[in-house]
C-alpha cells in the first residue's frame, strides 16, 4: 500500500464515495462491508470479503457482508454483465485500502511511532521489533469513517497478496443448503399469501369476470382487481392457490392472433424494419480467389427456468412500504415503484433476499410488484406473493430470438480474406429503470397503465446489448459487421445471460471452423493464425493442451470433438471451451475443458465454479431448451414443454485458469456461453461431417442435416 497523488476512484465508489457506506469497524472484533451488487449463485459475496480481508489487513473470518438495503447499502444499480467484481469489487477495494491506511496512521499516534515502523496482521496493529500493539477495534470509537474518499492511497501491489488468489469457503453455502437464504422460504409475522391471475396471452382484454363466489372462499382476505391486474390474499399459501384458480375460471378474455409462432420467428425478425449501424468497416482487397462461403445461424427465445418461482414480500406500514425482493437491481426496483406509485424513494426500502439462480431478468421485479399492489389492500400485514410455474415461463421475458449471416472467403495462403457479418434481432434491455416507461409487468394491465418500454442496449463501451460480441476478436484484413435493430417485439424480452454473445459467439466461432476447413487447416491452428493478443492465444493453446487436442483429427462418427474461443464483450475475460460430443439417439456432451484469463483472480474456487454453472446452462441451452408459441400465446408453461438439461446429462468439467495478478479482475460469470455453445457445434460436426446452425441442437435437426 502506497501514498499517490492521482488515483482515480472506480466508478461505484466516486458515485458513493463516504466511506462508511461500505465498511464499518466494529468494537466486537468484526468488519461490516455492504456492496450494491447482490448474490445471485455466483459468489460475489464471498469474492468481496476476500477483496475486504486483503486490503484491511484482517482475517477473512472477521467479515461480515450485508445483503442490499436501499437504507444502508451503496447504490451501485444492477448487478449484470460479469461486471461485479471489476466494479464493486474494485471500489470494496479502494475503499478499504483507505480504511487500513487511517487506521494505521490512528495507530501511529496512539503507539507513538512511525508509520514505516509499523506492520497489521488480523487487524492488530504493532511496533516492529518491539511488544506495543492496539487493534482496529480498539481504536474504531475514534477514527471517523463518515468522509469521503480521496483516491490518495493505492491498494496493494500484486506481490503483496496473500488472501486474493486463494481458494476460501464460500460464506453463501450454509444458508443455501439450509435454505434459510431464499427469499422462498423467508416468513415475516403475521403474513399473508397473495397469487395473481394473468391475461392467458400478452393482449388479451377482461370481457367479464364474477369476483364474488371467490371472496368468500376459506381464508381469502382480498380480491383485488385493477384493470386487468386481478388478484387474490388469503391467510394461507395453499388457500390463496385455490382463490386463484377459482377466480381464473370465472374470467373471460379476449385474446388476439398477433404472434408469428416459434417456427416462423426468423423469417419474421428479417422481415421486419430496421434501425441499423455499422459495428466495423474494414475495406481490404477482399479476396478474387479462394473459397468463399455462406452460412446462416439462429437461436431461439430463451427462458431463465429458474427452478424457485419468483417471490417477493412487500409491507404497507407507518406510512411506509417495505420490500424484499431476489431482484439484481435493487434500487432500480425501488425508484420505478416510486415513479409508478408517485411516492418519494425514500418512502420505500427495498431489501435483497436471495432467489433461484436467474442471470438477467425473470419474473423478480415483476412479482415485487405484484406484492406491492396487493399488499396495499390489506395495510399493516405482509403480503408475500409467489408466481406459478405457469406465471413464470409464461410472462417472464425470454433472452431475444436471434439471426446471424455470415459470408466470407479464405484466400490461397489459408487466412480469411474477407469477412461480413448481419445480425437480426431485439435490443435486450427491458428491466426497470432503463427507460421513462415502467419496466414492471402488472403496472401494464391497471386501469391508469402504462405502455411496456421498448427493449434498448448497453453502449457498445458496456458491451452492448444486440451487438455483444459481434465484431470478432480475430485481425481480419476486409471486415464488414452490420447490425440490423429489429424494434418490433412479438415477445416480451429482456437480459438473460451473455445477451447475444451467445448466438453471435456460436456463429463466429462456428464460421470459424467452416473457413478452416475450406482452408484445410486445424480449427485451433486456423483461430492462432487470427489472433494476436497474446492472452487470448494463451487460452486457446491452453483449452487444447488440456483436452488432449491432435490436429487434424477427424471424429468416427458418433464422437467428435470442437473448439469455441471469445473474448468476453472484446473487453472482458479470455475463454477457450474444448467439448467433446456423442451422438446416438440425441447429442450428448460427456466431456468440457475450458480455459480462462480473468486477470487478478480473487478466489480460484469461485471462478472455477462459475465457470462450471455458465459451461452446463450453455449446455442445456444448446441442446434443449427453447420457447414455444403459436399465433396466440405463450405454450410452454410447463417443464415438460420446456426441458432443461438434468443431472445426469451434466458434462464432467475441466477448467484451467491462467492467473495474472498483475492485472485488473475482470467477470466470470457469462464468458462461457458462447464459447460453450460454438464447442459442440463444432463437435457434431467434427463427429458427423455435417453442420448444424439452428440452435438448439435437438435430434430432429441433427436428423435433417444427414438428410440434406
């Protein structure tokens, strides 16, 4: 830890910059920290109090994390795009940085002595060579925490690390396998149970309804109907289920054939008018001889399926309304509660409970408001509201359906000579906060609603939305990449995990393999010959080293064996995947060996099991999984219309990390997506000799590619 003249604060911590918004010393020998970002399964917690133990100079055992609380916590907005430990764990960081160097110079004074004389071990303070020692916690009543940050103290230096990089117990772990962390099973006195009854399809309008054999059932408290938000509150989870489905039967709707239908949405995201940009240009020679090739892929809507329901609680008292919620964006689901209900934010607090792994936006903040809606019918109890499996797979938003196109030519010297590239398909942002109109599903179906905000995108400096990973990460010398912005939305859609790097990855990298092999070139050998960021060829050789790669090998035609590589958003982490395939009766994927290059790495367990939980979602995703609908409304509802890869269909995982502690960390949690899912596309294709563009991977398209 040195002094410096101009460091810059990370951006969450110049945007919350008291330092007692993020660390508190206490008297009882323990360290308090909050962060903005909430756990969602990916360990950030844990990550954040090793990132805390290091800089402060105390045992890791000492930390204690606090869940997000619009009262206490920092304010660092959604807790998206693998960006939480490159933001929130950098201003932890620098924050505490700040914090160990005031105490140390506290304890200065109060020792007598120097501060070059001085050295910290778990938090004590002592004379180098000599016995005087004081504590943090002795001297917390007299260091003020309440200023600001100066950005004048530089955290430690790479070679100073001792608790960053190791492998600790995750402090999220014993509340999960009790379950005493999920918001599911949390239980606030005297509370009551709400449900929802939701339109059958997006625009469908209440032509009647008869409320009043529902609201003398057993223990129904409430029938609540606004608009076309209709509701039910009874004492009971089990009788506010009946109420609800009671009430069901008594509505008559209106619906409307205005969908494309899931097998037609392709042709109708090319159809539809565009706003379009130009990601790169690069006007080369292109290339008068040579292979050239054209190829087409696709992805369908994709659904979170996160295995809990969505829940929330919300509690109208003294003026004021609480509320728990598993959103990843606290305060946003706070100041859009605020701006529907016209109410002041600091009306409302909104607490983070954890939920069912989600990575992007399901039914969370939705249902939050459900309870919100509901719970102000019945003042002064708690009303917690849990959707259906049907309210979930039918009215969460889906990952947007997408399109790529792909043309290029490899020249007589084996390297691609031209590239172009047209993408198809939604913005991917809809959660709250992004747009004036509310991004909350009920607050569409009141009486006074609004109209659902239309999908936008990160900047491109972000990552972007529709454009995350499009421009590829290889030097090309004649390169045209061309996004076509399809603003029409038959589907509800918002953030789910990589965004369209999952699709834009598989149809890089699977073009990839299909210029090499014009080219009569390795797959791996062919990506080198293309990259020259160092870190990046580090992971491909690594990936292939690992699995066992021999170039040139050919699959036998049940197994094979394929390579996908990315760069997460061209800014983010370095990810290689090796997949190896079998195909029988369906595609199976026993075997998946990643590499990554995340920089700094702060737990290595941490990484490894991100990278295991993004390898087997990218999986079942590739495989199994996609949204059904027909002219009129969502119909895979259930788990057996829309299946998930299971437990023994799950890979044996092997990940190498590279660990660069000299550089800053960057995120895990979604660079495997569309590496993982470019890997087995190569692989069925290594194995059979013929290529698949649709995604998923299902047997019926395997069949019609042997076909032709």
């Amino acid at each position: 830890m040195t002094v410096s003249n101009s460091v810059k604060l990370p951006g969450t911590l110049a945007a919350n910059n008291r330092l007692d918004r993020w660390v508190t010393i206490n008297a009882d020998g323990t360290v308090t920290v909050r962060t903005g970002k909430v756990e969602i399964g990916q360990g950030i917690v844990s990550a954040m109090a090793q990132i805390a133990a290091e800089e402060l100079d105390v045992d890791y055992g000492r930390i204690r994390m606090v869940a997000v609380d619009t009262t206490i916590s920092p304010n660092e907005g959604s807790t998206t795009g693998s960006r939480s430990v490159e933001e929130g764990g950098e201003s932890i960081r620098q924050a505490c940085a700040e914090i160990r160097d005031l105490f140390v110079h506290a304890a200065a004074r109060r020792l007598g002595a120097g501060i070059e004389g001085l050295a910290v071990t778990d938090g004590t303070v002592r004379v180098r060579g000599g016995e005087k020692t004081v504590t943090y916690w002795e001297l917390a009543r007299t260091v003020d925490l309440a200023r600001e940050a100066t950005g004048q103290v530089r955290p430690k230096h790479a070679e100073d690390l001792r608790v960053v990089g190791t492998t600790l117990p995750r402090l999220d772990i014993p509340g999960k396998v009790t379950g005493a962390a999920y918001i599911q099973d949390l239980e606030l006195p005297g509370m009551l149970h709400g449900r929802v009854v939701r339109p059958p399809s997006y625009r469908a309008q209440l032509v009647s309804i008869d409320e009043a054999p529902v609201r003398s059932m057993p223990g129904v408290r409430a029938v609540v109907r606004d608009g076309r938000f209709l509701g039910v509150i009874a004492e009971r989870e089990e009788q506010a289920i009946r109420a609800m489905q009671a009430l069901a039967r008594r509505c008559e709707w209106r619906e409307q054939a205005d969908l494309p239908g899931d097998n037609a949405i392709h042709d109708f995201l090319r159809a539809q008018r565009t706003e379009d940009e130009i990601l790169v240009e690069i006007t080369g020679a292109g290339a008068k001889a040579g292979s050239h090739l054209t190829a087409t892929y696709t992805r369908p809507y994709l659904a979170h399926a996160s295995i809990g329901p969505s829940c929330a609680i919300a509690w109208w008292h003294d003026g004021k309304l609480e509320v728990w919620s598993h959103s990843q964006a606290i305060y946003p689901l706070r100041d859009e509660i605020a701006k529907i209900l016209k109410m002041s934010a600091s009306d409302i607090v909104c607490r983070h409970a954890e939920g069912a792994g989600c990575y992007g936006q399901n039914g969370a903040d939705d249902v939050a408001f459900d309870a919100v809606l509901l719970a102000r019918a019945v003042k002064d109890r708690p009303v917690r509201v849990q959707w259906m499996r049907e309210d979930e797979f039918g009215w969460e938003p889906f990952g947007p359906a997408m399109v790529v196109k792909m043309q290029g030519a490899v020249d007589g010297a084996g390297r691609v000579a031209s590239w172009k590239e047209e993408l198809w398909g939604n913005r991917h942002i809809t959660r709250p906060g992004r747009h004036p109109n509310p991004g909350l599903l009920a607050s569409w179906h009141l009486e006074q609603g609004f109209d659902p905000p239309p999908a936008v995108d990160f900047p491109l400096a972000m990552g972007g939305g529709s454009q995350r990973n499009a421009v590829p990460y290889y030097e090309f010398p004649d390169e045209l990449v061309l996004n076509h912005i399809v603003t029409a939305e038959p589907v509800r859609v918002s953030v789910l995990r990589a965004l369209a790097a999952y699709l834009n990855v598989f149809a890089i990298e699977c073009f990839m393999d299909e210029l090499a092999a014009a080219a009569g070139a390795d797959p791996v050998e062919f990506r080198l010959r293309h990259l020259t960021d160092a870190r990046a060829r580090a992971v491909v050789q690594a990936a292939a080293d690992k699995a066992g790669w021999k170039p040139g090998a050919k699959g036998d035609g049940t197994r094979g064996m394929g390579l996908g590589f990315a760069r997460y958003k061209n800014i983010g982490d370095y990810v290689a995947v090796v997949a190896e395939v079998i195909v029988e009766e369906v595609v199976r994927v026993p075997r998946v060996v990643a590499a990554i290059d995340c920089g700094r790495i702060v737990n290595p367990g941490g990484v490894i099991n991100q990278a295991d939980g993004g390898i087997v979602q990218a999986v079942s995703w590739t495989l199994k999984e996609q949204v059904r609908f027909d002219r009129t409304r969502i119909t895979s509802r259930t788990w057996d219309d829309y299946p998930i890869l299971t437990f023994e269909e799950t890979p044996a995982i092997e990940v190498v990390l590279l660990d660069r502690p000299e550089e800053r960390s960057l995120g895990v949690g979604e660079g495997m997506q569309g590496p993982t899912a470019a890997a087995i596309g190569n692989a069925l294709f290594n194995a059979l000799g013929v290529r698949v563009r649709d995604l998923p991977l299902t047997r019926e398209r395997v069949l019609a590619a042997i076909a032709g």
